[in-house]
C-alpha cells in the first residue's frame, strides 16, 4: 500500500480532532478529540517507519549487499517515539481527567465556556 | 650648554604646575604664597627662556619628540616642540612681560579675597602656559591646543568678577568670537593634513611647493580668518574692547603678551605658505589696514581709558598684519614684541591710573593727574611717544619698517607702485590718528584741572612698589627695544631683529630704496607725527567736558558696529532659536515623542481584546497560527 494512504487517513484523523476541539464544547469530547490526533501522529510515525525500513532494505538486496543489523533496524526510531507519545498520553489523561472531575465537583458542568475566568 | 634643550619642556611645565598649586590649595595657601608661586613659576620660565634664546642664538635650536600624539592610519602627529629664532623670541616675551605682569597684579588685585586671589594666579599661571604652548608646538596641532586654552583663559579672566552680568556677558562674547576663528582654524588643519598628509611644519613648509595655488589660498585664507578671530580683525574684533570687562592687568596680558599675538605669530610661523598665495596676502595686508583705520578713528572719541587703549591694540594690530600681507613678516614680528612692551606698558600705568582714582575709569572725570601720580605719568608719556612712533623709541623703529616695506610692495625697480603708494599713505594716516588720540587720552587724563569729586581727589597717591618697578621696566624696554632694529640707512647692519629671524622668515626679495629716500620717509613721518601731538595739545590740554554730537557721535559709538551685528546677526539667530524651542520643539520633538507612547498605548487596548478567557479562542488563534506557519514554510521556503 502506498504512504499516500496512510497519510491521508491521518490528516483526516487530526482535522476530525482538530474540528473537535474547536467546536465542542464538552471537556470530555475535546479530551477525545486531543486523542485522536495524538493518534493520528502516531499512526504516521509508524507509517513512516516501516516506509524507511523496507526502502533501506531493498536498496541493500538490489546492490547485493549483505543484510547487516543496521540496515534491518533503520526507522525504527518513528516506532520508539509513538510508545513515548503513548506514554505521554496515558500521563495527560490522568492529570487531564482528575482536572475535569475536580471541575465537575465545582461547577457541575463540563462545558468548557463556563471556564472564561482564566484571564484573571 | 648643548643639553638645555632637554629641558625646554620646564617652560610650559612651571606655569602648569603653578596653575595646579594656586588653583588646588587656593583656599589653604596665603596671599604671599600666592604670590610666590604665580610670579615664581614664571620668572624660572623666563629664565630657561633666556637660555633658550641664547642657545638658538648660537644656531642650536632643534625639534624634541616627546611621544606620539595621534596615530591613525598613516597619520601620525607627535607631541612635539620646536625651538628656532621666532618660538625662542616669543618665549622671551610671552615669560618677560608676563612676568611683569604677575607682579604687578599682587599688588593690582591685593583687595580681592585670598581665593579669589588664588583663581586669578592660577588662570593666569594657565594663561601663559596655554600661550607657551601654542608658540612652542612643532605642528600645527599642538598650536590649536594652546590656542584653545588661551581662548578658555581669556573667558575665565574677562569674567573673573563674574558677579556682574555684563562681564559675563563680554566673556561670552569673547568665547564665541574666538570660536568662529577657530572653527576656520580647525578647517585649515583639516585641509592641510587632507593636502600634504603631515601637520608638522617642516614637513608642511617642504610640501607647500608642490600645492596647488587654490589649495593654498584655501588654506591660508582660513588660517587668516583665524588669525582674524584670536587677534581681533574685522569683522570679528568687536570681543576685544569688551574684553576691558576684565581686571586691568589681564587687559596688559591678553593685548600685550599673549592672545592677541597668537594669530600673528600663526601667519608669520606659516609664512612659506602665504608667500605662494597672491591672493591671501592682498586679503592680509586690506584687512588689517582697514582694521588698523577703523579701530584708529573710533580710539579718538571714546572716553574710557581702557577703552582707548583697547581700540589703540586693535589698530596695532591691523598693523602688524598690514606687515605680514605686504611680505614683511620680520617687521611685523618686530611690531609684535615693540608693541607688548609699550602696550604693557600703557596697560598697567592705566591701570596705575584706575588705581588712583579709587576704580573710575571715565577720562572726562580725570585731569591734572601728572604732578599727584609722577611715576605712572612718566611711564605712561613714555609709552605714548613709543607708539606714536617719535625716533629714538621702540614704536619708531618698527613702525617705520612696516610703512617703508608697504610703500615698497610689488616694487622691482626702487620706484613706488600704486598700490604701495595707497597702502602707505592709509598707513601714515593711521600712525597720525595714533598719535593723536594717544596724545589726547594723555592730555585729558593728566593735565588740566581734576574734575573728579571731592572724595576722589582727596584719595588720588601714587601706586605701591610692584606696580610702579614694572611700569618703570617696561618703560626702559619701551625705550631701547627698537634698537635691536635700526635700519640700515642709519646704522649699517644695524637689523639685527631681521638678521636673527632670517633663517624661519623668508625674506622678501624687493628692491632696497636709496638711503636718502628712506631718510626723507622717516623725516616726513616724524614731522607730521610731531605736528598732530602740537594740535593734540593744543586741543585738549585744558579739556572741557561737553557731548559729542555728529560725526563724532557715531565714532563715540563705535560707527554702529556691533549694534549692526544686533540686527545682523544676533537678532535673526535668536529668532531662530526662538522658533526651534517654541515651535519645532513643541510641534516634531514632542510630537514625536508622544506620539511614540499614545501609539503603544492604543495598541495594547486593541491587543487586550484578544485575552478574553474563553479557551476556544485560544485555541482556534493556536491552530490558525499554526495553519499559517505550516503555509509560509511549505510555499515560500526555497
């Protein structure tokens, strides 16, 4: 499958996430939506990864050149970083969650446009 | 004696070392201590003067490279002094008749307070020094140092008593006169560096031939405008009578020894580069006899006794430049040094005068001062015969120089061109003028009755010791100075003052006149000088008071000069002034600078809308700022 693929359904991914956020008002549906395009970077790490690796491994058995470690693991970085990004994200939706729940607990509300005091 | 120019550098030193003294511990210091060091410091300079003048004498003289001034680029200007037969005879006079002076005013100035007393000496210490290094300098640039700080000098002194308003005010007059000259000074360095690539005159005077004739003109036109400006020319020589503000033996020293001589000796030390400029010394030689008649005719009718005196300087000093424009350098040198003794000479016994008349410096309230004060009236005769030029007294001789070597200009053949004729005849004219009012100022001050008051008649006695020994010096100099001069029609070899100066001036190449000729000349000027003191006499011997109405009411008041300056020049710059402070000031600086600060402020009014706490906001201007970097990197990044 060709990378055009996979980058067309991650730019779809994060504009659906980013349309999300903007117009929500819901802090639950925008923390969703932050997902998604934490997501949508991730699927595209990946996508990226693999594209390196098997264009570097080709390029080897072409030229017929012996297949060493470092031409298997090329690109494997694009797949270290999503599991940091996954980490991340996983640290963000707790702090993010006890956020919206204190502020359930005050405002009974999880609209975020009640949340207009932050200029003072 | 060889090593006495290892320690020339002692001559500016001691007065600068003087000025430090008298003007840190003036407070702690005594009268007398004053005294010692001011005068002291001076006398040992005159000493190594001596010294100096001796050894060059000898053919000894020499340039000593102390460091390295400037250094830009190929430009090097070192800090240099050069000692040769003119530096070494201004010494003699800037350290003798200064020296003078000082002692003089211990006495002049014994009422003043001691820290008041300290401030005199010590500007007058730094005076002399200012002068010291300005003739000392091996370039031009060091003489620009000295000539700054006797401009500084003269304003400190002409405002010493700076309680009063008006002395302030002729201070800053002039400071800001001496200013236009020096502008044009400054210029002239400018253009000789630019031109010749050196300051040092013997580099500059072994280039000068190879200037063009404009660049030449150029340069010594500027110099001359600031020549005009320290030694008082038209136009701008009005700061000088006003400089009478100052105590009377500042007068002495600024008229006699230093200042006023500063521009004389610049056009003589550069005189390789007026001899190659027609032009420059035309504009010379005019302007200086057209100073010389001016200051002359308005000298008849003032009525203060500094004030004569003064105009008298400015007149004599038209005519020592008339010297210098017509080739005559060494005569006008020689005018220079005849005149500081007897212009000193007539400085101090007016201020004897002022002195005896408890501060009145109004002739028309004198009169019959010759048998109360016989000193100071003798000396002061003596200094009148000297410059109304009467044979054997100093003025004759060097006065009779510059009038036989203006009758001689362009002449090649022994016979009189026109121009010498003219030059010669406005000259004489001018001499008689001298006479004149000289004689006139003489006449109403001592003879006649007292027309003073009471008060002041009872008060009138003859002045101390340290002001009269001087006078009576500078009245034996006033005597023989001229005889280092005689010309050669009555002693053969007689020159000596031209004979020593010949190796620095270039000696104009004009044919001699017969002696006989030359005699008749002395005679013809003698005669008449003879005839204008008997109706001086005549005239005033038994002087009325009465107001002077027509003619003589416009010389009384100076033909209008500097009211015409009013209207001319200060006026339109004040309005100017006046324009740039109410109007531009208000309107474009402030302007400016307030517009500066309403515009942040607005700005910031319109930016807080921005912060209006709703997170999506915040959020919609982060994605399209974003949107709007993605879009210039991906479209405009090459």
């Amino acid at each position: 499958m060709p990378i055009t693929h996979y980058i067309i359904l991650s730019l779809a991914l994060f504009s659906i996430g980013i349309v999300g956020v903007l117009t929500r008002r819901n802090a639950i549906i925008i923390f969703m939506c932050i997902e998604l395009m934490l997501n949508a970077v991730n699927l595209l790490l990946v996508a990226f990864s693999k594209m390196h690796n098997y264009a570097a491994i080709k390029a080897a058995a072409d030229q017929k050149l012996p297949i060493t470690e470092a031409i298997l693991n090329t690109g494997s970085e694009g797949q270290i970083f999503v599991f940091f990004i996954m980490v991340v994200a996983a640290a963000e939706v707790t702090v993010g969650l006890a956020i919206i729940v204190m502020m359930y607990r005050n405002i009974h509300s999880v609209d975020v446009n009640f949340l207009n005091r932050l200029k003072h | 004696m060889k090593n006495a120019l290892n320690i020339v550098y002692l001559i500016p030193l001691l007065p600068l070392v003087g000025f430090l003294i008298n003007g840190l511990l003036r407070k702690h210091l005594s009268k007398s201590m004053i005294s010692v060091v001011g005068c002291g410091t001076i006398l040992v300079s005159f000493a190594l003067s001596i010294v100096m003048f001796l050894q060059v004498k000898n053919g000894d003289g020499g340039t000593i490279e102390y460091f390295n001034f400037i250094s830009v680029g190929e430009l090097t200007i070192p800090f240099a002094f050069q000692i040769d037969q003119l530096s070494s005879l201004f010494l003699l006079i800037i350290t003798g008749v200064g020296f003078l002076i000082h002692v003089y005013s211990t006495s002049y100035m014994q009422e003043e307070k001691p820290e008041h007393f300290g401030r005199y000496f010590s500007y007058l210490n730094l005076f002399v020094f200012s002068m010291l290094l300005l003739v000392m300098g091996a370039n031009y640039v060091i003489m620009f140092i000295g000539w700054e700080g006797v401009g500084l000098c003269s304003y400190l002194l002409i405002g010493y008593w700076f309680k009063n308003n008006e002395y302030n005010k002729a201070a800053n007059k002039a400071f800001v006169m001496n200013r236009i000259g020096d502008l044009a000074f400054l210029i002239a360095i400018f253009w000789i560096i630019a031109k010749t690539g050196g300051v040092n005159y013997g580099e500059v005077f072994a280039f000068a031939p190879k200037l063009s004739g404009t660049d030449a003109t150029i340069i010594t036109l500027l110099l001359f405008v600031g020549a005009a400006g320290k030694s008082a020319q038209i136009p701008l020589y009005t700061w000088l009578p006003d400089a009478m503000a100052g105590p009377t033996p500042v007068s002495a020293l600024i008229h006699a020894a230093t200042m006023v001589t500063a521009g004389i000796y610049m056009i003589a030390r550069s005189n390789v580069l007026y001899s190659l400029s027609e032009v420059s010394m035309n504009v010379v030689a005019i302007v200086g006899l057209a100073t010389a008649l001016l200051a002359a005719t308005i000298a008849l009718k003032q009525n203060d006794i500094k004030k004569v005196l003064a105009y008298s300087t400015v007149s004599q000093l038209g005519y020592m430049f008339l010297a210098l424009g017509v080739g005559a350098y060494s005569a006008g040198v020689f005018h220079v040094m005849t005149h500081a003794f007897f212009k000193a000479l007539l400085f101090l016994a007016a201020g004897s005068v002022i002195h005896a008349m408890s501060g009145e410096q109004d002739i028309r309230n004198m009169g019959g001062l010759s048998k109360k004060i016989r000193i100071t009236f003798i000396t002061f005769l003596i200094g009148c015969i000297a410059i109304a030029g009467i044979p054997p007294f100093s003025g004759f001789f060097s006065k009779d120089a510059i009038l036989l070597n203006a009758l001689l200009v362009d002449s090649h053949d022994g016979s009189f061109s026109i121009k010498g004729i003219i030059l010669y005849g406005v000259a004489l004219f001018t001499a008689l003028l001298t006479a004149f009012y000289m004689f006139r100022l003489l006449f109403i001050t001592f003879s006649g009755t007292f027309r003073g008051t009471e008060e002041q008649k009872h008060h009138i006695h003859e002045s101390p010791a340290p002001m009269t020994i001087p006078l009576i010096i500078l009245a034996v100099l006033s005597i023989i100075g001229g005889l280092i001069g005689i010309p050669d029609a009555i002693v053969k070899g007689g020159d000596k003052f031209t004979e020593f100066l010949s190796p620095v001036i270039a000696q104009r190449a004009g044919h001699p006149v017969s002696h006989s000729t030359e005699y008749m000349l002395m005679g013809l000027s003698t005669v008449l000088v003879g005839i204008t003191i008997i109706v001086a006499w005549r005239q005033y011997r038994n002087y009325k008071r009465k107001e002077a109405t027509g003619f003589a009411k416009v010389l009384e008041d100076k033909w209008y000069v500097d009211e015409f300056y009013e209207k001319i020049i200060v006026k339109p710059l004040h309005n100017f002034g006046g324009f740039l402070k109410n109007v531009f000031e208000k309107l474009v600086v402030d302007g400016l600078v307030n517009g500066v600060g309403r515009m942040v402020n607005y700005g910031g009014r319109q930016f807080r809308l921005l912060q209006s706490g709703q997170v999506g906001s915040y959020v919609l201007l982060m994605v399209l700022s974003m949107v709007i970097i993605f879009l210039v990197q991906f479209f405009l990044r090459k």
